[in-house]
C-alpha cells in the first residue's frame, strides 16, 4: 500500500495569499484521497468476510460510524453540519461499493 505522504503547507492560520489556501487545500485533498481509496480496501475487505449479501447494509453500523464521525468532528471544531453529510454520503457510497464487490467476487 502507498500513502500519500504529507505535503509542506502554510498553516490555515499563517496563510497570507489564495495561492497559499489552494495548495494547503490541494495537498489535503491528496492525503483525503489516499485515505479513502484505504477505506474502499476495507470495504472489500468487509465484502470478502461478511457471511451473506444480506449483511452489508447495516443500519446499526451506519448510525454508529455517523456517531462516532460527528462526535470526532465537534471535538476537532469541524461543522456537523459539513461532517454529517459528508459521512452519510462516504457511508453510502462505500456500502454501494461493497455490494459491487460481494456481487463481482461472489457471483451472485
């Protein structure tokens, strides 16, 4: 596996210019991809060990992770209202996925 490695960038803070702000954003936006694509990994993962298709989808879990996500994101200062959506979307997207990849390598 490959992780982005982190990009020298001005803090948001200490940014004086837009060229600053775009590439402090461009570099995250890197690093959030690299993270993501390990998530993707995981829910391959998931595919690959859940017992049946039934499974996937799990509204327990989906509430849990958007708890969790939003508990994080208020103690780090992140807008709820930025988390929550985001989650809900990276959840739903990921659960989709994960359907793609029990159907594909399971045959079903």
């Amino acid at each position: 596996m490959t992780t982005a490695s982190p990009t020298p960038r001005t803090t948001p803070e200490d940014c004086t210019s837009m060229a600053q702000v775009r590439t402090g954003v461009d570099a995250i936006d890197r690093e959030l991809v690299a993270l993501i694509a390990e998530r993707a990994r995981y829910m391959e993962a998931a595919a690959r060990i859940k017992p049946s298709r039934d499974v996937v989808h799990d509204d327990w879990r989906i509430e849990d992770v958007i708890t969790k996500v939003t508990a994080e994101a208020g103690r780090l200062g992140l807008s709820i209202s930025i988390a929550e959506p985001v989650w809900r979307e990276l959840v739903a997207r990921s659960i989709a996925y994960e359907f793609e990849v029990w159907d594909r390598t399971r045959g079903e």
